[in-house]
C-alpha cells in the first residue's frame, strides 16, 4: 500500500543520509584541518545557533508562502553544505558548511513536521 507521505520519506532518507557521516567525521576532519577543540565546538555551536535564529522564521514564512519552497530550500541548503564539506580545506569553510547544514535542518525539520500534519 502507497501512502502520501511515501516520496517524502523517500526524499528524507536522501537528504539526511550523509549527515549520519558527517556527525562522525566533522571533528576528525576539522583536527586534521589544524582545529583546536574550541575550534571544533565552535562547529557544533553554529548548527545549534543557526537552528534557534532560523525556526520561528520558517513556521512564519510556512503559513504565508506554502511548504514546498521551504523544502526546496532545505535540499538546497543540505546540498551546499554537503558540497562545502567535501571541498573545504580550511576549518573557516568547514564553520560554513556547518551553519548552512544549520539552516538546512531548521528549514526542513519545520517543513516535514508541517507537511506530515497537513497529510495525515
């Protein structure tokens, strides 16, 4: 049996596959890159800062715009963080690629959240 929420799901798996990866690598990356631990916590705080500016936003931008620009957003987002990460060579565009992985999960948690209610 199909459901509705099928191609989301589908398009979730896509989208966070290599975070999981990257959860790992990221300090083993940014110390080969030179990073001190302070460096390296400074990494996680910009996907936490940037999800806290980020959400009341979305959920504002959600009810006037729609959903699917919002999660266009959110892969293009996740896109240019993968991109980055994968191209960096210094730890200033690993902070980069990790605020806009911030921003990518903000936009897209909001977004599948609203999406799975307006299904289900």
């Amino acid at each position: 049996m199909k459901t509705a929420l099928a191609p989301l799901r589908r398009s979730l798996f896509l989208i966070s596959a290599p975070v999981v990866f990257i959860t790992f690598a990221l300090p083993l990356r940014a110390e080969v890159l030179g990073a001190s631990a302070f460096e390296i916590g400074i990494l996680y705080a910009l996907f936490t800062i940037s999800v806290f500016i980020v959400r009341p936003l979305v959920g504002i931008g959600l009810d006037k715009i729609g959903r699917r620009p919002f999660f266009i957003a959110a892969t293009i987002f996740y896109l240019g963080a993968n991109i980055l990460y994968s191209v960096s060579e210094t730890v200033n565009a690993l902070y980069i690629a990790r605020f806009l992985q911030g921003l990518g999960f903000a936009v897209l948690s909001i977004t599948t959240e609203t999406l799975t209610a307006d299904l289900t």
